[in-house]
C-alpha cells in the first residue's frame, strides 16, 4: 500500500512539472522477453537533474535537466586514472545519453551510447530493488564425490567468443550439424556448450525457464544428442549471470534437476554477481553447493568453474566436484591476450594478482586425470590472429591438457582452421590418458620450450616463438630427459619425421609460432 502511495505521489509531482527526485529503474527489452536493469537515484534542483547510477561502475555520476515533460540526462564517467587501462583510463569510453518523454507516470527513454541506441522505460522504483537478495549462509566444507567424467580434457565447442548474445536455438543445431560433417565430432569434439543469454524468468514454482531464443530446451538437447553429441550449460551462483540474466542463487538443487530433466551434459558455472553477497573465502562452500546438487541430480554432467582463477582454486576445485576450472580473466581473439593467458599458466603471479613471492609453484602442477586448468576457450578461426598464432594457441592449450572448446563459426571454417583445430596428432597429445602436466624449461623469455611427459614414456615438446621476428630455438635431450642418443622424433604439424643433431634438436621457428614435435627413445 505504501509503495502505491510513493508512486501516485511521484506521478503526481511530475504531472505538475515539480521535481524527479526519487530512485528509477530503466528496463531495456533484450529482445528474447528479458528486460535489462539499470537503477538511477536522481535528485531535481530547478530544471538541474543530478544523481548516480546505482550497482553500476563506481564513481558513475549524472548531469542533466528536467523541463516540460522532457528528461535529459547524461553518464560522467570518474576522472580518468592513469595507471589504469579501459573503462575509467586513458581510451576509456565516455558516458551514454539519455533521453525520455513523460508517459502517464513513466518515461519513454532513448539511449544514446555505449551499446548503440536502445530504448526502454524508465519507471518509479525503491533502493531496496537495486540490492542484491540476502546472503544465504554457504555449507560447511566437505569433499563431493568424483563425477568420474572428463578423464582426458572435456572437448567441444561454446558460444560465447563469436556469438555471445546472439546465440540461439537455431545457431546450436547448425553448430551440432557441422560438426558432424566438417569431421570435428570424428576428431573428438563432442560438447556443444550455451553459453550465456538463454535464460528466462522463473515460474511459480520458482523453476528456471529459457527465454524466446530457445523455445524448448529438451527438444534441443534431444537433437543433438541425436548428433551423436552431448550439450552443455551455463549459469551463476549469483542472482544474476554476467549479461544479467536469471543465476542459480538459492535454487541450486531445483535448477540441477531441470537441467538433468532436459539432458544436460555440462555446466559452465560463473562467479559473476556472487561477488555481491560472499566474498572469496567463500568460494569453495559456494561452487560446492552446486557440486552437491549435480551429484543428487542424478546425471552425468561435466562440473567447470568460471571465477578467473581467484581463491587458489586450483588447491581446491576437485574438492567440489569440479572437472576443471579457469585460471583466468576473459581470452580474446589477440595475440597479446592469448599469450599472455597461455604462458602465464605456468606463473600464477601475473594471472591472479598474486606477488610473485608467494607464487612459488606452476599453476600447471595442478593437471590430473578429470581435473584441468581451464585457461579459457579457443580463438581458432575468428580471424583476428594470423595462422601461425592459431597453430601457437592450440599447440600450447594441447600441451597444457586445457579443455578443448573451440569458439568459432564451425559451419564456414576455413581448412586452414580445420587442420588446426582437427590436428590428430596434437590433440593425442591434449588427450594423453596419463594426463600429466606441462613444463616450462628455462631460461624463459621471447624463445620457450615447454615438454609434457606422456603415458608411451615419449614427450611432447613445443618449441614457441614469442618475438615478431623468425628464431632459432633449441633444446638438448639432457633438458628434457630423453637418454637415447638417437631418439625418434616427429613433427606435429608437418606430420613426418625429422631428423636431429646427435645431442640436440634445432628448429628454426616463424614469428609468433610453433614447432611441436613428440620425442621417443623408440
């Protein structure tokens, strides 16, 4: 009742032009039947607007007018730091314009800016809606029994990287389509993952539902079950999922038991909003829950964490049933991000934030048997890396034992991108049952060496050209433990033997590229 009376008063107000003052909420439709969320608190001096977003980037403040009807305002961004780089630094975007006209107790708004123009209506809301929900204690720690699954890292395919938002039911059959006929499935790419963005609201019964991109969520994973192929999810153990769309807070049991109904075979779980209502110590407890849950399910679903590598998680992730988890930010389709994710696995200094004092051990030490690093999904083939960078990428996600998911359009590859990401022999090193991890030889700088034991006693080595220009790497057979003087090798890529010095082996190495051969004392 009270709430009624707030917003009669406030229409009220504005029908007779005396003041905004109040908090709002701008819903943007996303075009799937969700609305996105964007809290003001505006204060009225005159015709001056002021106020702030709220639960947005901190420090995002409002300058704008009220008059005849007509609202205007625009986002100030803090003042630019400059040790910082992106939003709030130097090449930070600026703020959004915003725009609306009185409509009985509410305003038709155009939004200017940031994601392009959108509309939406901006409606009389309370503080209390910006707030995340009460903090649910976590459980009492426990270890959650091993799923059994993903023994050799999980292998497929995700939306997010090319299609993010735009995903749908329709891209998912034409991806489940072409990786049967490009040959992918036969290589061994099996999961075909949705990632964010197809969630809908809950029902009564408080049950997940999808949205209008994904019409029927069983009928879909049917039809690629039917492929030969197994599906994959994704949500959040917040409220809201990175996009912000509906998570699994306080509905962790409910939400696994639809997603078995329906036939899932893995979920992608990302920490995202959770970060409002617990802290990092209370990761473990969190991802456990929904361990937990999978578990009591009753199905067979492969467990990926997504926090960034935060919390040591590496220590603790087969401990929540996880099958493997990320040990860092967001990869993207550029040499320096795919570098500096894929040979910072081997110091956890630079991808955590961690001081280099305390990182005394190789995050890749943690690789076993259905517990994987997860350095993030493939770029192969999105068009922004050169093919030797590609080859560079997969060959060390290869030697790493990462999960295989590529992120690309598998229904135009190119054959350049299919020798890649169809590579026989790389994957069997990726593959290996032994699932040993990765070495980084010293000393370590633009020229790497990275050896990886497998299960036939041979080893896989990757000779990495970091520089921008040609190299010639080389490694002796003391380095990498191989006692016979004349052990056999073979190139990866080439796909043919080769020859070697009597002590050493010598490669002459391309800018941003790769030489893989797999050494044998057979």
């Amino acid at each position: 009742m009270k709430r009624i009376v707030l917003f009669i008063l406030l229409a009220a107000a504005l029908l007779f032009g005396q003041s905004v003052t109040g908090f709002w909420v701008l819903k943007i439709p996303t075009g799937d039947g969700n609305f996105r969320e964007t809290f003001f608190d505006l204060k009225q001096n005159g015709e001056a607007v002021t106020g702030n977003m709220v639960g947005g980037r901190g420090g995002i403040t409002i300058d704008g007018t009220f008059k005849d009807g007509k609202l205007h305002f625009i986002l100030v961004p803090p003042p630019p730091n400059p040790n910082q780089k992106g939003p709030g630094g130097p090449g930070g975007r600026g703020g959004q314009t915003y725009d609306g006209m009185w409509q009985a107790g509410k305003f038709a708004m155009t939004v200017t800016g940031g994601r392009g123009n959108q509309s939406g209506m901006l409606e009389p809301s309370r503080p209390e809606a910006a707030l995340p929900p009460a903090r649910i204690p976590p459980p009492e720690l426990h270890d959650v029994k091993d799923n059994g699954l993903a023994r050799p890292p999980a292998m497929g395919w995700n939306s997010w990287n090319l299609f993010a938002g735009r995903v749908d039911d329709k891209t998912v059959r034409a991806t489940a389509d072409a990786m049967v006929s490009s040959g992918m499935k036969k290589a061994g790419y099996v999961y075909v993952n949705i990632d964010d963005t197809w969630e809908g609201p809950r029902d009564a019964n408080g049950n997940i539902t999808t949205n209008t991109k994904f019409p029927d969520m069983k009928a879909l994973a049917d039809y690629v079950h039917s492929k030969g192929l197994k599906i994959g999810i994704y949500s959040s153990p917040g409220p809201k999922t990175c996009a912000g769309y509906e998570g699994s807070y306080g509905h962790e049991e409910q939400d696994a038991k639809t997603w078995a109904a329906w036939g899932i075979d893995y979920l992608k779980y990302d920490w995202c909003s959770a970060s409002r209502i617990y802290k990092d110590e209370d990761m473990q407890a969190v991802y456990q829950k929904m361990g937990d849950a999978l578990v009591k399910a009753g199905r067979p679903i492969v467990y990926s964490l997504c926090q960034y590598g935060r919390s040591k998680v590496w220590e603790w992730g087969p401990k929540v049933g996880a099958n493997s988890w990320r040990t860092t930010g967001d990869i993207r389709d550029q040499w320096q991000s795919m570098d500096r994710i894929g040979f910072g696995q081997f110091d956890i200094a630079p991808l955590t934030g961690m001081p280099r004092d305390q990182a005394s051990i190789s995050v890749a030490d943690f690789t076993k048997p259905g517990r994987f690093n997860d350095p993030d999904m493939l770029e192969v083939g999105n068009g922004h890396m050169t093919n030797d960078e590609y080859k560079t990428h997969f060959s060390l996600w290869c030697l790493l034992a990462s999960p295989l998911l590529a992120g690309n359009d598998v229904s135009i590859m190119t054959q350049e991108t299919k020798d890649i990401l169809m590579n026989a022999e790389a994957i069997a090193v990726n593959q290996d049952p032994a699932g040993l991890p990765a070495k980084r030889l010293p000393p370590r700088g633009t020229s790497e060496v990275v050896i990886r034991p497998l299960k036939d006693k041979s080893i896989a080595v990757g000779l990495f050209n970091r520089d921008d220009k040609p190299a010639d790497i080389s490694v002796t057979w003391a380095s990498l433990g191989v006692k016979a003087k004349k052990p056999k090798l073979r190139d990866l890529w080439k796909h043919a033997p080769v020859t070697a010095e009597a002590d050493r082996f010598n490669a002459s190495v391309p800018p941003h590229g790769v030489v893989m051969i797999r050494a044998s004392a057979k």
